[in-house]
C-alpha cells in the first residue's frame, strides 16, 4: 500500500511507503488509516485496467482525493487508427532489406541500388576504356571476372531485385494508406480497419 500526502484537500505528494512522518511523529507500517488520516496521509487505490495494447494505450494517471482515499485512475485511450497505420509504416521500412544479397546461379551478391550502380558505373568505365572484361566481386569479397554481356546481365538482376522489393513495400504502403474508416465504405467501423490492417504483412 501507498500514500499520499493531502493538505487542504490537495494532493502535495504521492506514493510514499510505510513508514511516513511529519514534523513531529514517525508511523510506522502497523500504523492504521485513521492514525495516518489525521496526519495528512490517505491510501491511494487503483489499479491499472486490463486493455489490449494492440488497439489501446494507456495516456497518464491522474489523482483524486475523494475525502477518505486517494484514487489513482488511468486514462485508457483507443490508439488513433492514424497512428496505427504510421507505426504499421514504419516498421515495414525499417524491416524491408532492400540491399539483400541476391544470388544468380552459384554466385551471391551484393543486392541493392547502390551495387547495381557500382557495378554499372564499371561497366561504363570499361566500355569507355574499350576493355572486354570487368572484375566484379561477390558477397565473400572474392573477385570474378566477367564479359560485359555478363556483367550487364548482373547488372540487370541486381537492379530488377531491388526494384520488386520496392514495389513490393510501396504497394503495401498504399494498402496501408487506404484504410479509412467510413461508415459507408468498405471498413465502416475502427475494429473492421484494425481487422484489415493486421492482415497487411511486413
């Protein structure tokens, strides 16, 4: 059990644990409610509710002194289902690996924009160099050395990887996006939307 300090009807200090004092006395843990009652010091009760987090979150707490007790009440509020679908956003980017290695035949490379770049930009240099080869090297930092045909054909699948993971993301970004709650449309209520929403995979 803990305690509140009250003074005029106003709550001055919260969640003090036997024993408490004042000026001029200690109480100790055998210490009664009437006793402490006279000293200023009233037990605070309430317990926080049982909700479900996935659609609700808890604001705060807040007291009141209802002349005997302390009540502690928590403010149990319904997540806005804009903030649902932002979290929803959010972790489907932080999630989506769009630089996973991509393997072709044997071979496992680096995936992503920034190697299919690189890889052109060697192919660029190469071509203005009028040179047949270029070295490319795989996920293991072991170098291989292809045609250009070859190359551009890595090139190309890095690329198409990456692209498809992209759209793959943004398409579920625009699923997400479109669920709105519309009592005429095709999620009328909150829980239909939270329904369509949990369906959405990241």
């Amino acid at each position: 059990m803990t305690y509140a300090k009250v003074i005029n009807n106003e709550i001055v200090e919260y969640n003090k644990s036997l024993p408490v004092a004042t000026e001029s006395t200690i109480f100790g843990i055998n210490a009664t409610d009437a006793e402490l009652a006279v000293a200023g010091f009233y037990p605070i009760v309430g317990t926080e509710p049982t909700y479900d987090n996935a659609t609700h979150k808890n604001n705060g707490v807040s007291y009141t002194f209802d002349g005997t007790q302390v009540n502690k009440v928590y403010d149990i509020v319904v997540i806005p289902l804009d903030d649902l679908k932002a979290n929803k956003i959010q972790a489907l980017k932080e999630k989506t690996n769009l630089s996973a290695p991509v393997t072709i035949g044997l071979v496992t490379y680096n995936g992503g924009e920034s190697s299919a770049s690189a890889i052109m930009g060697g192919v660029n240099l190469a071509n203005l160099n009028q040179e047949t080869n270029i070295s490319i090297w795989d996920i293991n930092d072991t170098v291989r050395v292809y045609s250009i045909t070859d190359a551009m054909s890595i090139v190309n699948t890095i690329a198409l990887a990456y692209r498809d993971s992209v759209l793959t993301r943004q398409n579920k970004i625009t699923a997400i996006n479109n669920i709105i709650v519309d009592a005429n449309g095709t999620y009328p209520t909150y829980e239909s939307a939270k329904a369509a929403l949990d369906l959405i995979t990241i």
